[in-house]
C-alpha cells in the first residue's frame, strides 16, 4: 500500500519538464475528507485508459493533498502507496495519516486512488463479509456472483480490464508527481504498496528521493501459491508458540490434535451465530472457510493470540469465536478491497505463473486459497505485463525495507530477496514477533520512519539506528476469564 505538493524553483522546473507551482496549485481545490479533521486540497487528473491510445476513453485518477504545516516545507512530497491489491488510498486516510504525523510537520502528503480503486474509475463487487454464512460457504454462489460482477464491470466506460496493471497505475502516479511540480518523490508502501513502489523505482528511478517499503511483495512473489507457504508457516509458529508458552500448553493441551480433528471432519452441517448480524445460521462448514477464517488473524499476533482458544472451542462444535476473530480482521470499510481491481492485477500479473512456482503448498493450506484464482483468473481479462516488471535492478535511492518476523503473508524471505536484488542502497529490518504491517504496529519504527526520510544525505539515512525494535514480545495466548473462579476469590 501517500504523496504531496511543493515548490520547486523555477529554472529546475522548466529543465526537468514540471508543471509550475502555480499551475500545481491551480490543480487543486480545498476539500475535506472522512477521517482527517483539517481542510485538505483534492485533485483529479485525465488519464487515457490505454496508455497506447492517448485520445481515447479517458479515466480520472483522484489524489489529495494533506499540506505541509510548516510554512518553509520541503520540496519532495511523501507518496503512500496502499494495500490490497485493491484498496483506496484516500479512504484508508484515516487510518494511515496517524503514521505520518511528524513528516506532515514539512512535508506535504499525498494520496492517490489508483485506478480501479476509490473514486479513480473504481471496479467494486460485494462486500462477502455481511453474507449469510450459508452463502459465504458457497462456493459456487460465490463464483456466480463474481462472474456478476464481472459482467457489470465489463458495461461500465472504462470497462476493458485489462490496463488495470501495477505497470499503467505507476505511470498515473508520475503523471500526479508531474502535475504537483515536484522533480523527486519519497515512497512508503505496504503490502501490495510495496510492489507497487518497486514498479516505480524501475520506471522512474530518477523521480526518487527516498522509499520505505513495509511487507515486501516483491514482483516476483506468486501471491496465491506463496500465501499457501507463508500462511503454514505463521501457523504453525502459533502452534509452536502455544506449546512453548505453559499457560496456553496447559489451558489447550491437545491444540494440534484439535486443530488436526476439526479439519478431518469437514464438510459438515453447523449452527452458528453470524459474527456481524448475531444472528443464529445453519450452514455447511467448509476447510476453506476454517482456513480463511484462521488466515485472517494471524496478520496479527494479538488476533493471532486467540487462535488457541478459537481452535480448541471449533473442535468441540462451537464455532462463534473462530468466525468472530476472522470478522474483525479488516472490519473497517476504509480497508475494503475493490476486488474487480485485486482481480484484475492478480489475473495479469501473478497467475499466469502459477505454473512455474517454486513455493511449495503448506501442509494444511495446500491450494485452498489459490484455487479461488484458477477459476476467476480462467475468465478474467488479462493485461500484458512487460517481463521487466518482474525483475528488481539495484535501487539508486536509499530504500527501507521493513519485515515483520511471523508475517503470514510477506514474510522477511521477501523481503530479503527484495534487499538483496536492491543493491547497496538497501536495509533490511526485521523486526521479532511483528505480523504483517510494522509501522501500523511498533511505534519507534514510525520515528525511523520519519529519520530515514529526513535524513540529510543517503549516507545519513542507511546509518539509521533500529536497535528499537529488538525487543518487542509476542502477545500471550488469550484465556478467557473463568467467571465463576473469580467470583469465588472474592
């Protein structure tokens, strides 16, 4: 998965081609949106649907920019690139501004909607999570529904999907740099965002400052078949996690033989409370559904702490807290995904290597999750994706690379892989017992953050000092408080 406004003087942005402060300025109007307090200044920008056919059917790309407060501000805005792929950088504002507090003291934030998200030419399907289970567990009425989706999408003007690509989004990004004057940018990606700035860097090399990249996705990562991997492997550090702690390895004795017994005897007919309705649903209990249900929370290690007790209750039928901690995982609907957007960067960009993926399936996962993308990405509309896109040459720009060390789903041997493909310019952090997501969750590393980017000179900013995050500890299981104990202690 933010960027901004500045001056440049104005020889430099004759030479360098950019558009003129003023002319910057008059790009914007002051507007407000959800989610920040204070008035900020909204943009729109044309942009040909097919890059190859400048005078056909156009898109808008919507950015806002979140002004410096200081009046003396830098000249190179900060860029933040969302997640997903699929969700909408202006949306998720409020919660990823937080993050950004002290580089807004002198820098100008930006946001853009990247096509197929948001208000730029969005590609929406419904929202699952507030289905009946019964449909949530329907595969087949779930694949109805996306082909649905998709034919509706396919009506809309901008309809060809096919130039919804990592590659096209990147080139509308620039067109936004241009369009705020500013010669050189600083990036901060997370998650899918990471993949999208690295994309950047290789078109534009010269148009970057400075990059923080947070849970790495690099290019050459084949998401679904690499999610099978990470997932088992977050899993089990879970597990492992359980039987090394005594007050969970006594609380949940037999974890991994539950775990082992509740997958064995799917499908089966269950009666549930749906988590966001309260209301009580018969339905068919699916592994996929188990699967996704524990995938979910291990994105975070505190969710991830109630895995146990979920797991253990699961297995002797009652199913309300595992489907509830898998709820709250991405509840807010600043953090929903534009799926005909995920679907369309995915079809073109990951599942046409499925085939020649190295990543071997988790013992447990298996090819549950991919196999959701063999039969949408079978009828979905493929952009070409150019073979250098896969490829990570050495980066001229200082470039953080942030790791979480039990990420289920961009663990640090992406990470790594990134760095080292980076070149010298590159430092890899990983930071222990973090999931997916370190500047969202460990506070001293929004600092380094804000060190890195602030830092005199690239020298300046490779000498940084992480020794903050060394410590951090993983969450202990959660066990239920024993009502009847208590009562009795008092």
């Amino acid at each position: 998965m933010i960027q901004a406004l500045w001056r440049c003087l104005a020889v430099a942005a004759l030479l360098a081609g950019a558009v003129l402060p003023s002319q910057a300025e008059e790009a914007l109007k002051p507007c407000r949106i959800p989610g920040i307090k204070n008035e900020v200044q909204c943009g729109v920008l044309s942009r040909p649907l097919n890059p190859a056919e400048p005078a056909g059917t156009k898109i808008d790309v919507h950015y806002v920019v979140v002004p410096a407060l200081a009046r003396r501000k830098q000249p190179d805005p900060v860029f933040m690139l969302a997640g997903g792929p699929g969700q909408s950088a202006i949306k998720v504002a409020p919660q990823v501004m937080p993050l950004f507090t002290r580089l807004n003291n002198r820098r100008d934030i930006v946001l853009v909607d990247q096509r197929g998200t948001g208000q730029s030419a969005p590609l929406e399907c419904e929202d699952v999570r507030h289905l009946p289970l019964a449909d949530q567990s329907d595969t087949e009425r779930q694949m109805k529904d996306l082909r649905e989706c998709l034919g509706r999408l396919r009506k809309l003007p901008y309809g060809d999907l096919r130039f919804f690509t990592t590659t096209i989004a990147m080139q509308d990004l620039d067109a936004v740099r241009e369009r705020l004057g500013a010669q050189r940018v600083d990036l901060v990606g997370a998650s899918y965002g990471t993949r999208a700035a690295l994309e950047y860097i290789r078109q534009f090399p010269k148009q970057v400052r400075r990059v923080v990249i947070d849970g790495v996705a690099p290019p050459d990562m084949v998401l679904p078949a690499s999610f099978s991997t990470d997932n088992q492997a977050a899993f089990d550090a879970v597990v492992a996690a359980c039987e090394a702690e005594s007050a969970c390895a006594k609380a949940y004795p037999s974890l991994r033989a539950d775990w082992i017994a509740l997958l064995a005897s799917l499908p089966k007919p269950v009666t549930a409370v749906h988590p966001l309705s309260g209301k009580t649903e018969s339905f068919t209990l699916r592994r996929d559904m188990v699967l996704g249900s524990v995938r979910g929370p291990l994105y975070s290690p505190l969710l991830a702490s109630v895995l146990p007790m979920a797991i253990t209750e699961a297995a002797k039928g009652r199913y309300e807290p595992l489907l509830g901690i898998n709820s709250l995982f991405g509840s807010s609907k600043g953090t929903a995904l534009a799926m005909g957007m995920h679907f369309s960067v995915v079809c073109a960009e990951d599942f046409p290597r499925m085939a020649s993926a190295k990543d071997a399936p988790g013992r447990d996962f298996n090819r549950d999750f991919s196999r959701v993308y063999d039969r949408v990405c079978a009828e979905w509309p493929r952009g070409e994706v150019p073979e250098a896109f896969y490829s990570m040459a050495p980066s001229p720009a200082p470039v953080l690379v942030l790791s979480g060390s039990i990420d289920p789903v961009t663990p640090p041997r992406h990470g790594e892989r990134a760095a080292k493909a980076l070149g010298p310019s590159a430092m890899h952090v990983v930071v222990p017992n973090i999931g997916h997501g370190v500047l969202g969750t460990v506070p001293c590393m929004r600092d380094a953050m804000f060190r890195f980017i602030e830092a005199e000179d690239d020298a300046a900013a490779l000498k940084l000092d992480v020794s903050c995050a060394k410590g951090v500890p993983r969450p202990p299981a959660y066990r239920p408080i024993d009502l009847s104990t208590e009562t009795a202690k008092k």
